[in-house]
C-alpha cells in the first residue's frame, strides 16, 4: 500500500510539472510580436524642410533616422501646425497615420500610409479644421 501512494504522488508531480510546462510555454508565445519588420521603440515626428513638411521616424535616442516617403496627390499638404497635425503610429508600428490640407478647398483629411509610405489611403473624409481633433491610437 505504500508503494502504491508514493507511485501516485510521483505521477501527480509529473503531471503538475507537464502542466506548469505548457502554460509557461503558452504564455511566452504570446508576449513578443512575431514581426520581422517591427516598428516598436520608435519615434515618429514631422518637420519642414524649405516649404516641405516631411514625417520621419527615429530610435528613442534620435539615431536611424529614416524619412517616410509619402507621395501625396496634388494639392495635399500634411500638416504640423498643431497638436492634432502630429503623426501617429499604429500600436503595431506598421501604419502611419497623420492629418492634410487640400489647399484647394482648406479641408482637412486623416491619411494612413504603410511605414514605407506605400498604400496611402484616406482615411477620414474632408472636415473643416474645427471639427478635427486627432486621438491616439489604442
């Protein structure tokens, strides 16, 4: 009969130890993004260059700087006049997402751009400039 107690308690060990395995295994899976052309740890801002305002990236402290080449159409400008004019970053670090004028019409649009500037699409219609405030992304 002792024999048959401690062969349970050694098979009750093992199985809690395959249990405990899985879900450590299971829970490092998940915590790191599986994404080679990962974004995270990036800073992503606008500045003027002669009449040209351009959005580039950068690494927290301030090396690689990269210019995100986005060919907008004619008469779109982006903008950095104020806080809402800011780019944004998707949380994945793929998306680019920021604010332009049409010059023609001094409407506002909400633009996303890949991180490499390509498929720009647009993303909010035509607003006039008080009825635009831009958020973060969650």
């Amino acid at each position: 009969m002792k024999n048959f107690f401690k062969t349970t308690l050694y098979l009750f060990a093992f199985a809690l130890a395959g249990v405990l395995f899985q879900i450590s295994c299971s829970n490092s899976e998940n915590s790191v993004p599986q994404n080679s052309n990962n974004q995270l740890n990036k800073i992503i801002y606008s500045k003027q260059v002669a009449s040209e305002i351009q959005i580039w990236t950068c690494n927290y402290d301030g090396t690689n700087q990269i210019q995100i080449p986005i060919a907008l159409p004619a008469n779109l400008i982006v903008n950095n006049n104020n806080s809402q004019g800011t780019p944004r970053l998707s949380p994945d670090g793929q998306t680019v997402f920021f604010v332009a004028l049409n010059t023609t019409t001094t409407l506002w649009s909400v633009y996303s751009c890949n991180i490499s500037g390509n498929n720009l699409q647009e993303v909010v219609p035509p607003v006039s400039n008080a009825n635009l405030i831009i958020g973060n992304a969650i």
